[in-house]
C-alpha cells in the first residue's frame, strides 16, 4: 500500500506543486513554471539513476508540457488542473476490458463468482470516467479551493467507498455460494 502511494504522489507531483504554489503566492506563472521543471528533473533523475520509465512516465510528463504551457499562454491554471482528468479517462479506458480484475483477485473470488468481478471491472470503469468528468468540470470553475477538496477528498474518498462496497459485497457472494455448494 505504500509503494502504491509513494507511485500516486510521484506522478502527481507537478500538480501539487502546482497547486501548492499557487495557493501561496497567486502567481499562476511562477506555479506553472516550477511543476514543469519539478516534471522534467523527474525524468532526468530518474534516467540518471537508471530507473526504467514506463509509457505513463513519458506520457504525464507530455501533459505536464502541454497542459503547463496552454497555462502559460493563456495565464489560466484550469489547464493544469484538467490533468488529473485525463488519468481518470485513461485508467476508466484500460477498465473497460473484459475481465481485468480477475488477475487481482485471490483465486476464490476469481472462481467462484467471475461474473460479478467482470460487472464490477465495468463499474470501476464507470467511476473513473465520472470522477474525470467530475475533474473537468470543478476545473473550469477556476476554484483551487474546491478543486483540491475534489481532487483529495471526493475523488479518492469515492475510490476508497467503492473499494469497501466490492470487499463487502464480494465477501458475501462468495460466503453465500460456498454455503449454498456445501449445503
């Protein structure tokens, strides 16, 4: 669970910082331009140490270019917020295959009840593409504030309710199925 906040932290780190700059100092510029150096020293750093860099390392560093740049030219941070967004859609894309979370699953889930892990690989998907439009939408409102409550509150309270619902509702299936076999 550690590794897979630390994971979460790094890829967002630009936009915290951003976002972190901001709040303090108002200068959409000057919180631009340090989440863009903060990304690029990232990758530099990890290529010095020799750390491999997947396809989404490359890709947020694109966005944090982009994104941080339309920022820049048009001096409005709702650029640089709309990024999380675009995880969101990515992730809710990938959950869209059949079947996906089976391999997550320990092998009495995966077997006794698969299709109810499929449908809830559907609903996952779901609520990343709401979260993302969730995103997008409190972005353009241009509120920091809000934003970061959405972004850290909702976003991940909505993610961490999903996750209890499915353990609960798995854990139950499975208890009812193995009842009703040995029964």
């Amino acid at each position: 669970m550690r590794d897979i906040l630390v994971k979460l932290g790094t890829d967002f780190l630009s936009t915290l910082v951003f976002l972190a700059l901001y709040l303090t100092t108002g200068n959409v510029v000057l919180a631009t331009g340090v989440a863009i150096a903060g990304a690029v020293a990232q990758v530099i750093h990890a290529r010095v140490k020799g750390e491999p860099l997947g396809f989404m390392a490359y890709a947020s560093l694109a966005l944090v270019i982009v994104l941080g740049s339309a920022t820049l030219l048009t001096n409005d941070p709702r650029f640089v917020l709309a990024k999380p967004s675009i995880a969101h859609f990515a992730i809710g894309a990938i959950m869209l295959k059949r079947g996906w979370m089976l391999r997550y699953m320990p092998p009495i889930v995966a077997e006794t009840i698969p299709h109810y892990v499929t449908l809830a690989g559907y609903a996952w998907a779901a609520l990343m593409f709401a979260l993302g439009l969730g995103t997008i939408a409190v972005a353009l409102t241009g509120d920091m504030k809000l934003w970061a409550i959405y972004v850290s509150v909702v976003a991940v309270g909505a993610k961490v309710a999903a996750f209890t619902l499915q353990y609960v509702v798995f854990r139950i299936l499975v208890t009812n199925r193995i009842r009703a076999v040995n029964a």
